[in-house]
C-alpha cells in the first residue's frame, strides 16, 4: 500500500536535513580548528598516491593499483560519522550514549533508502520503526538546533516515543 510512502519520504529528507546540518556545523565551526590535522592527512595521501603513481608501470596487473589511486585521490581528510562525533562532542552532547545510537539509526535508514535497497516491507511493525526512526532523527534535529542557540535543559528526544533528553 501507499502507507508506506510517506514515511519512508519523511525519513529520507529527515536522513538529509541531519547530514546537511552536522556538514554546516562542521564547516563552519570545527573544521577550522582541525586545519593542522587535515593538512596532515593531505600531505599523506599525497605522498601514497604519488607513490602508486611511480610504481604503476612496475605492475603486470595494474588496474587494482588504479582503483585505489582513484578512490585514494578522492579521499576526504574525515568522513560523516567522524564528522558527527566532532559535532555531537562540540555540542557538548554525550557521543557515547544515545547520540552514537542515534548515529547507527540514521546510517541504517539512510543507506538502503538512499541506494533503494529498501525492502518494501509494509507490516505493522516495520511502519512503527520507520515512524520511530522519523521521530528520533527529527527530535536530533531539534536538539542540536536547540544547543546551536544556548539551550540547556529538558527537550523531547521522540515524540513518537514520548521520550526525553537533558541537553
């Protein structure tokens, strides 16, 4: 049935709404400060690259030694869950506990829906876990929104759930 639809919609720009905002968190308040680290990691990736690059024509079989040149070269010095934890730890939230939970929950959804492996599962419970996943990603939204402007206290972590946080 079309039940389904929307929530799996809801997920998907939910997903997207917290990547985008710990990506613009991170560009604009950490990563300046992780600058020595960064240039760190460009300057290895450098070196290993030009090195693969020099030994390619050494290869009777280089094509493997290509595709990791390749992915090597497109290499980022941090990626989204190390991005997250900096955001989640800058925030002054707890990384460990239910923000490292809320992490793998995202990354779960996102994926397959992203990739549309998705299983078309329309049962009961699959429609309450994609309601719960919503409502956990979009009370993270809220929170880390929340932090951004000052707030500290009580906040509704699901409002599916009718859970709630200290932020």
């Amino acid at each position: 049935g079309n039940a389904i639809v929307p929530y799996r919609i809801r997920l998907l720009t939910l997903g997207s709404l917290l990547e985008s905002l710990v990506q613009a968190i991170y560009a604009e308040q950490i990563k300046p400060q992780k600058s020595v680290e960064t240039a760190a990691f460009d300057a290895a990736k450098q070196q290993v690259c030009n090195l693969l690059k020099e030994n390619l024509s050494q290869q009777t079989d280089p094509a493997g030694f290509q595709r990791i040149l390749r992915i090597l070269t497109n290499a980022e010095a941090t990626n989204i869950r190390m991005k997250f934890d900096y955001v989640i730890e800058h925030l002054g939230l707890n990384p460990e506990g239910e923000w490292r939970q809320l992490f793998d929950l995202w990354s779960a959804c996102r994926n397959p829906l992203s990739h549309r492996i998705a299983d078309t599962d329309e049962s009961e419970q699959s429609v309450k876990e994609d309601m719960a996943a919503t409502s956990n990603i979009a009370g993270a939204i809220n929170c880390i929104i929340l932090k951004l402007m000052g707030y500290s206290g009580y906040v509704q972590r699901s409002a599916f759930e009718d859970r709630y946080v200290m932020i």
